[in-house]
C-alpha cells in the first residue's frame, strides 16, 4: 500500500523521544525531557508585537512564494550585517522553518544515484532527506577525539565523480561543535578543488555560540556560489512554533526552490513573515533576549559538563555552541542489572527511560552509536536530577 519512499526512512528519533516521554507523562510518570531540540524561552517582545500588528492590520492573505519583499531584504541585510556576504532578494526563499529550506534544496537538485556527503555525526533529518530525493549518503565519521568536526582530508577523499552535494552544520546539533574560521577555510579549498561539488551550510545555531564567533561558509568567495546557506528563527529568537526557515543561494538554485516550494506549500505564513522581519532588521547584539538565553545556556552546558564528570565511564568533549552535550556512554554496553542487557545506544536509553524516566536521543540516530544526546534546553534543577538519576541507574549495571 505504501511507497517504497516512505518505507525507506526513519522516523525521527528525536520527535519518537518527545512522543514517547509525553506517552509517560500522561501516565504520571514524572518525566524529565531532555530530547527535545528547543529552546525553552519566549520569543522577544518586540517580535510578538509585530506579528500582532499584522493580524490587527488583516496581513493574512497569501504572499509570493519565496516571501514578501520586504522579509527577503530584512535577510540580505541580516547576511551582510552578521555574516559578511551579499546576496540580492531574489537568491533569497523563505520556507515553512529551515527544515523545509534544507529539502526544497535537495529535491531541486539530486538525482538518483548522486552521492551527497554528511559529516557525521549529523542532525537526524539530513539522511533521511536524502533518501526521500533518491540520493546515496556518503558518511565522513569525526570522532570525539576531533571534537566531532571533520578535517580536509576526510573530505577530499570522501568526494568522487559521484558527489553532488556536501551537507556541513556550524554550530552543529547534536555535537555543539563549531568550526573555525581557518577550519572552514580548508574544507572550503577542497570544494574550490572538485568544481560538480555543492554545499549545504546549515547555519540555525549561528547566535547561539560561547566562544570566539560563527563564520558562514559562503564567505570564501571562490565556492560561494556553490554554497546554500539555510538558517532561520527557529533557535537563536526561540521561534520554533512560528516555523519559518530561509535559503540563500544562487539565483538559478532559489528559482529551482521556488518552483518546488509552490507546488507543495507555496508560502510561508504570513504573520510569522511580519514577526521574523522584526527579527533580522534588528542587530543581534541589541537584543537583551538573546544575549540572557545565550549566557543561560553556556551556564547550563558547564553545569552538564561537570555532572557528567561524575558518572564513571562517560566521555565528552566541550560543546561551543547550540544547547547540546553529545556524550560516550560505549562503557556501558554489554552490561546488565541481572534482569536488563544494555547492548547499544538505543537500550541505554529505553532503559533510562523505562526506568528513572529521563528522555535522552540515542547517537545512532545522528550517526554515532557509541553516544547519547543531552538537550540542555531545560533548567539547572532539571538538569541535576536528570544527571543523579542516570548515574545512579547505571551504578547497578555490571
């Protein structure tokens, strides 16, 4: 009954999670979430008012398909203010949140049989979009010990004749890592080396950074119309529900999107179009909102990192951006209690689950078998118990 392309993919690990800790809660369970990808802050003030505004002014009509004039220009200017690159209107296509961004991209330009290369570990969708536009996945592993960021010379030698496209995230979920100005510089040589190769930068995480500052792939001038950035205001204005993603492309690749897009959803919802032109007119630096939910997490991301020194085993690194802890748990595999075996990453976390009631991702799903993934997206109070819960869960496994 089904097609063979919606039996080809997964379901999202990270949504199956959610879904199943709210299953417990409606149970009673007193379940502590920390698998959900979102911030737990309000969007701004100023935003609110402005999609508010648009309702009292009956903006509720539909807009061209790539977005009203007037977003796509708040976003070129956000891009030259924030990132240093230029880009016009028209190489501008705003989609129902980045997600949407991402796979009117591939679907406009995989073929069959076209490699598409994923630093891994990676965010859950990109495989599974992949298989939906009839692409091969090509997996470039970084490990923990390369603080979970690819180097040059994976990439080179993962690209063949076949290669069409390579998918980068910076600041990266689930691993919070964040490549470097001189990091993304060397990748970029390579791509400037392969002339059939595209880049899908996904850049979501961009304000959300401790250290140091992000850096756009596009900004090396050689590649950068090869590049499609894909951001929106999903995770650093804390507008998730809003839904509304953009890509920046070139003009041939935009009207490639455009043309998939108004087959399928046509356009954006208006309102949130009106909210997030307030969002990308204003200077990140000049808004007291994000400035706070970013100090809250790196103080969080340092709670989490030295609770988890305290559990025996576990491996991390130190996460600069994003809201996540990409932690090794390998050290617990092929232990049991006497009545449960924990053979990978998806038993540690049923059992965790099932047990104490904490809801973690497990790495499989991003690429990484021998990790879990923390959301730190949460209170300090959550945090803390989640943490004394495991560990003293997994005390009994021998």
């Amino acid at each position: 009954m089904l097609s063979k392309r919606i039996l080809s993919i997964e379901e999202s690990a990270t949504l199956a999670m959610t879904a199943k800790s709210a299953a417990l809660k409606l149970e009673g369970k007193n379940v502590i979430n920390l698998s959900i990808g979102e911030p737990d802050f309000d969007t701004p003030d100023f935003i609110k008012q402005e999609a508010i505004k648009a309702i009292n002014e009956n903006f509720t009509h539909y807009t061209p398909v790539a977005g009203i004039m007037e977003l796509r220009k708040a976003i070129c200017k956000k891009l030259l203010r924030d990132n240093g690159v230029e880009y016009k209107p028209e190489q501008i296509v705003v989609s129902t949140g980045a997600k949407q961004a991402i796979a009117n991209v591939l679907m406009s330009m995989i073929d069959p049989d076209d490699e598409v290369v994923v630093a891994s570990p990676y965010w859950v969708s990109y495989s599974e979009m992949v298989k939906l536009s009839e692409g091969t996945v090509k997996l470039i592993e970084a490990g923990i010990e390369n603080d979970f960021k690819i180097t040059a010379k994976q990439l080179d030698e993962a690209i063949s004749a076949k290669t069409k496209m390579v998918m980068l995230n910076s600041p990266c979920n689930p691993t919070g890592s964040v490549y470097t100005k001189e990091e993304l510089k060397a990748l970029a040589e390579v791509i400037d080396k392969h002339k059939h190769v595209y880049v899908i930068s996904d850049e979501i995480y961009e304000h959300i950074i401790f250290s140091g500052k992000h850096e756009s792939f596009a900004q090396f001038e050689s590649i950068k119309d090869r590049v499609i950035i894909i951001n929106g205001v999903s995770k650093g204005f804390a507008m998730t529900g809003w839904r509304l993603g953009f890509s920046a492309s070139s003009t041939p690749i935009a009207k490639a999107c455009i043309k998939l897009q108004g087959q399928i959803t046509s356009n954006t919802n208006s309102i949130a179009q009106k909210a997030a032109v307030a969002a990308f007119e204003k200077d990140p630096a000049d808004i007291p909102e994000l400035k706070i939910m970013v100090e809250k997490f790196h103080e969080r991301r340092d709670l989490l990192l030295n609770l988890l020194k305290e559990v025996p085993g576990v491996k991390t690194n130190v996460p600069d951006g994003a809201f996540y802890v990409f932690a090794d748990f390998s050290s617990y595999y092929g232990k049991s209690d006497g009545n449960t075996l924990i053979k990978n990453d998806e038993d540690l976390c049923m059992y965790i689950l099932d047990t104490v009631f904490v809801a973690l991702v497990p790495g499989g799903a991003f690429g990484d078998k021998n990790c879990i993934r923390f959301s730190y997206a949460t209170s300090n109070e959550n945090l803390i118990e989640a943490v004394e819960r495991v560990k003293t869960l997994l005390a009994k496994l021998k």
